[in-house]
C-alpha cells in the first residue's frame, strides 16, 4: 500500500511521467485534465514525497556496448546479519549489477549483470563475484533474447 493516499490525477501524473519523464509540465497537465499550476504543485508533492524517486534516461543496452544480461543466483554461506550486510555492500558497488535481490528458494541472492560479452562476464566472475564476502555457490544464466524489457509499474491498483 501507498504511503501517502494518492487519486486518480496522482495515478495519471505517474502513468504519464513513467512513459515520458521529460513531458513539460504544460504537457503534462493538458494530458491528465488539470491547470499547469495545479499540476505543478502536485508533481512537487510525488516528488517530496518519494512517490516519484528520481528521473533518468532509460539506455539502450546494445547500442552501448553491454550485449550480455547474466542472472546469477548466489547463495552465500552464513546467514547472519553481519555476513548479509557486507555482501549487501559489496554487490551494491558494483556497476555491472544493475538489479540485486535478496530472495527465498534455492538461492539467497538474484543479480541481474550487464557485461559486454563472455569474456567480460568470465572475467567478472571470476576476478569479482567470486571474491565477493561469505559466497558459496553461484549459478549463471545468460538471456538469450530480451523478451519486455524495463517498463513502467502497473497502477491499477490505485483509485
């Protein structure tokens, strides 16, 4: 559940930036039926908030050279806070990691890595996931076809 209670101009604010981060805000108010002003106020709000966290541009992998996405699944020996908290650390200082999950089942850890080719990720794992603090056992799997790629979050939920 939303922290902050959140309408129906709220979920067109978010379903609209989510799709255009740039839209100018005159843009955007004709496109979710309100004034600039208020509009503006209410964007400021999602902001302070935290609703909205941030603005970036979505890249395209291939054309900058990261051609290979891995999902690694590491499990790690100890389970202590201590232990989980500096394999937290380090995967989150690695910029080939673009998405880390602590997770239930066969593995403690999903990571999602972008690298430009095998050799590089041969590398990376050998010379840095190996390395990382308490892991015991990593299993890779390359995606061979990106089927959806990064896309908004679903807002049905909200009125």
């Amino acid at each position: 559940m939303p922290i902050m209670k959140l309408d129906r101009y709220d979920r067109r604010i978010l379903e609209s930036l989510q799709a255009e981060g740039r839209m100018a805000n005159i843009d955007l108010a004709a496109d979710i039926g309100l004034s600039p002003s208020p509009c503006s106020r209410r964007v400021r709000m999602l902001e302070k908030s935290g609703v909205i966290s941030g603005y970036s541009a979505v890249l395209d992998r291939e054309q900058v050279g990261l051609n290979l996405t891995v999902f690694v699944d590491i499990k790690v020996e100890k389970h202590g806070e201590r232990e989980a908290e500096a394999f937290r650390e380090a995967v989150s200082r690695l910029p080939e990691v673009v998405m880390a999950h602590l997770v239930s089942g066969q593995s403690d850890f999903h990571l999602q890595v972008v690298v430009p080719d095998l050799r590089a990720y041969e590398n990376f794992l050998t010379g840095t996931l190996l390395k990382l603090p308490g892991v015991r056992d990593i299993r890779s799997n390359f995606a061979i076809q990106t089927v959806k790629s990064q896309s908004p979050l679903p807002l049905g939920h909200l009125p």
